[in-house]
C-alpha cells in the first residue's frame, strides 16, 4: 500500500495554528494522531495565547515531505 500524508491545521484560536505532518492511513486517522500527538506534547510547540482544546482547523493530502511528526 503506498504511503500517504496528510497535513493537518490545528487551532487553539484562529491567531495561533500549527501545522501536524502524519502520516496515516486516511484523513481521520491523520486528525485524531495529530490531535493525540498536540495533547502529549503541545508544550513543544510556540502558540500565540495557549490554550488547552484543540480545534483541527483543516486537513488536507499533501505529498511526501521531508519530516513526519507523527506515523499513525
């Protein structure tokens, strides 16, 4: 099975996103690993006004890239 990546946007207010690159099966399997990954280690990533839930803001294919955060 070829392996596919999904970029998925997270929001804890629209000011302050980052960007989770996953690898996984489909596109809820990409958002709930980002979603995981964000509650294990959020801390590790700079946000505008830190909040604690996640939005996922979009979520979209994209082509390999040259890092995966997180392999579900």
């Amino acid at each position: 099975m070829p392996r596919t990546f999904f970029a998925i946007e997270v929001v804890r207010q629209v000011e302050a996103t980052v960007e989770i690159i996953v690898e996984a099966a489909d596109e809820d399997t990409a958002q709930a690993a980002a979603l995981a990954h964000l509650k294990a280690r959020g801390n590790e990533y700079e946000w505008l006004n830190p909040k604690s839930e996640f939005i996922v803001w979009r979520k979209r294919p994209v082509d390999t890239p040259p890092i995966v955060d997180v392999t579900a």
